[in-house]
C-alpha cells in the first residue's frame, strides 16, 4: 500500500477509563454490541486462543481421537487488502461506533458482503496494516496504525484467518507485529505471515472445514516499506521466495493439510494486468509437486489496489490480485475495486491424490465512498454497472471463462 499516495496521519484518542475497558471487553468477545454474522452450517473452527496443538485447530470434540472420517467438499473465499487507516475509512467506522461517536466499529462497512464471506466454509482475508492499542494512535501513510476493532468486524464478517504478510507490517515494529497477533487471536482469526518468536513461525496455520478437510494457509510479502528490518528476528516476517515457499508448503502437507492456500502480497500497484515476477513466480509455484501431488492447490495475491486476472497455471487456479476489500479515497478510483475469490474444493477420486476444484467464481465488490464508506457486493446490485463491467475484463483477460470461472453473487 505505500506507494498508493501519501495521505494525512490520523492521530485519535479513542477512549478512556470505563469506555476503554468497555471496548476491550467487545474486541475480546469477537462481536461487540452489534449483531455478528452467524456462517451457514457448521463452520470452519478456528481459534487463535489455544484451541490449536502444533498449528492446527482441534477437531470437533464429536470425533473420537485417532479417527478421520472421510473428507466431504468444501467451499472457500478469499478477499483482498483490508486498509483500516485512511482518514475517510477512520471516520466512517467512528461514526458507526455505537457507543455514541466514541470508539471505531468497522462491521457496518462489511456488511453488504458479509454474506459472501459467512456462507463460505472456510475464509480468508488479509490485513494491510499493524493493529495499536485501544487508545491509539491510529496514523495513515507513511507508518500505519489501526484500530484492533477491525478484527472484531473481520471476525463478525465470518472470516477465519487473516493473512499478515505485507509491506507494511514492521511499520510500528516488532512491538506492532505482537499487538497485531495478540488482537487477532483475541477474536479467534488464525494469522500467517508474521510471528512473535521463530516457534510460532514454524507453525503451519491450519484450519479445518466442516466435513474434515485440512486447509493450510500461507502467507508472504514481496518486500517491506523503507525502514523496516528483521536482521534481528528473521522469523518475524514471511518474504516472498520461491525456495521459502515450496518448502513451508511440503511441511503444511507433512503436517496434514489437504489443501495448501497461498496468499502472496506481490505486483505493481494499480496494474490490472500481473507483472513479469508475478507470472514467473506463479509458473515456478504451480509446477512444483512432490510424488505427483501439487505442493500448492490455489494462490490468492493481493498487495495491487486493484483486480487482477485469475488465470489457471499448471491446473492450478492463480489469482494474480484480488483487488481492496476496505479502503478509502485511493490514488485512482480501481483502488477501490475488489473481487472475493470463491472456490469449492472435491475430495480426490483416490487416497492421498488432489483435491478437485469443482466450481470457481468471482465476486466483484466496490468500497463506495461517503457520505459513509459501504463496502458493495456489486453482483446484486443494478448500480455501478460499469465498474462491475470493469472488474470483470480485468479478472477475465487471461482465459478464466474458458476454464470455467463465473461471475457469482
């Protein structure tokens, strides 16, 4: 996101005394006062609290220990950039808060794709920005700073994981790497791509679908801002390397994924089309298999500000960029275009092959500006047909009709 433009640094003071101990009590609830987002069936566990030993979510306490019934389909969405900190965006969710103008609550933002996310089985999303304390800072570009509220509207949202690997993430340090973490799994959302300790980043994050498939969940950058440095905790950030990569993968395999989700925060922002590194970097991923098996089963990349192709590569599907989910005034109106990727996963025809993708579709969206920022599902909606028109040539330009992707709402 730092190259997007500069914007003015939003310092607020939250709240304080009771207020603030009311705030924290709603962060750690995962809901606040409002009404959460219930997922259709029985969801995706996911807890980032100790409900996971060695990376992966416990089962169901219905399973007897030792026993894995047979795996059923699934579906699977992911969703782009998520950027708390413009101003536009800081003042909508303050104005949102119910707790008359003080406090930030982000859930109404989400609420027109909510649906999306919650009748997915398993979601993702990734976080473009450090999470502070209750009472702020909260500050734009250069050194971003958001709200923890927004994990609570992330998790309302029906997301389970949240990827954290992006040029911003050492802009408050390694300090903000532990608040953001420490929010995160406050509100149960697993996070890959960024660690408190080398023993946290070797730990595969793992979730679990309904019906018992085992979703792996990587995620990387393609560099830091200007400033930032892990010489001294080189476990603290996930970089963008082929050899990285293919090699944490085969470990989430090891570790028992069915399926293994890369979320690369990679491209040249505003560029509709994927850049050489991009292409090069998704040949290199998809082609890389181990006994005949695929090491990576789907790639999502953000990092853009604006949609991308999806293009199958190697028979495997490859989302260049999935465009912003939250964000506000952006250097060119794409910035505020997303799409939410959908996917539904088949078991293999035999033990230990790959898992299927049966059906794939995209889900264009737009983060309409003012007076409040609403974040629009623009496939069930008559307005902004151009924009949707738009988003569709972008994510369509290399041959996803023909290998089966749709529009889906």
């Amino acid at each position: 996101m730092g190259r997007y433009g500069r914007y003015a640094a939003i310092g607020r003071t939250c709240v304080a005394g009771v207020l603030a101990s009311a705030l924290a009590g709603a962060l750690a609830a995962g809901c606040g006062a409002g009404r959460s987002v219930t997922r259709r069936g029985p969801g995706a566990e996911a807890s980032g609290s100790g409900a996971r030993t060695g990376g992966e979510v416990r089962p169901s306490a219905r399973a007897r220990v030792g026993e894995r019934a047979a795996p059923r389909s699934f579906t699977l969405v992911a969703a782009g950039d998520v950027i708390p900190t413009h101003p536009e965006v800081l003042d909508t969710a303050q104005e949102d808060a119910p707790l008359d103008g003080y406090g930030y609550d982000f859930r109404p933002m989400l609420k027109g794709v909510a649906p999306v996310v919650s009748g997915a089985d398993v979601a993702l999303c990734h976080l473009d920005a450090p999470l502070g304390p209750l009472d702020g800072p909260f500050t734009g570009y250069p050194l971003l700073q958001s709200p923890p509220q927004i994990a609570t509207a992330l998790k309302a949202a029906g997301y389970d994981s949240c990827g954290t690997a992006s040029n911003h993430v050492l802009d408050q340090g390694l300090p903000g790497i532990r608040r953001t973490l420490d929010a995160l799994d406050t509100v149960g959302l697993r996070h890959p791509g960024s660690a408190r300790d080398g023993a946290e980043a070797a730990r595969p994050v793992l979730l679990r679908a309904p019906g018992g498939a085992r979703v792996a969940h990587l995620s990387y950058t393609d560099g830091i801002e200007e400033g930032g440095a892990i010489d001294d905790a080189p476990w603290a950030v996930n970089l963008l390397e082929e050899k990285t990569i293919v090699s944490d993968a085969r470990a989430a395999r090891r570790a028992g994924a069915d399926v293994v989700v890369v979320s690369p925060a990679w491209g040249t922002e505003y560029r509709t089309a994927p850049d050489e590194e991009q292409l090069a970097l998704a040949r290199a991923l998809t082609a890389a298999e181990t006994d005949g098996r695929p090491d990576i089963d789907l790639i999502v990349g953000t990092h853009a500000h604006t949609p991308q192709p999806y293009e199958k590569v190697n028979g495997t599907w490859v989302v260049y960029g999935l465009g912003d989910q939250v964000s506000g005034a952006m250097r060119q109106p794409r910035g505020n275009w997303g799409t939410l990727a959908r996917f539904r996963f088949a078991p293999p025809e035999r033990p230990g092959g790959r898992w299927r993708v049966t059906e794939a579709a995209y889900v264009p969206q737009l983060a309409e500006q003012g007076p409040r920022i609403r974040v629009r599902n623009l496939a069930r909606t008559g307005a902004h047909r151009d924009v949707r028109n738009r988003i569709g040539a972008a994510v369509l330009s290399r041959g996803a009709a023909e290998d089966g992707l749709t529009m889906g709402r």
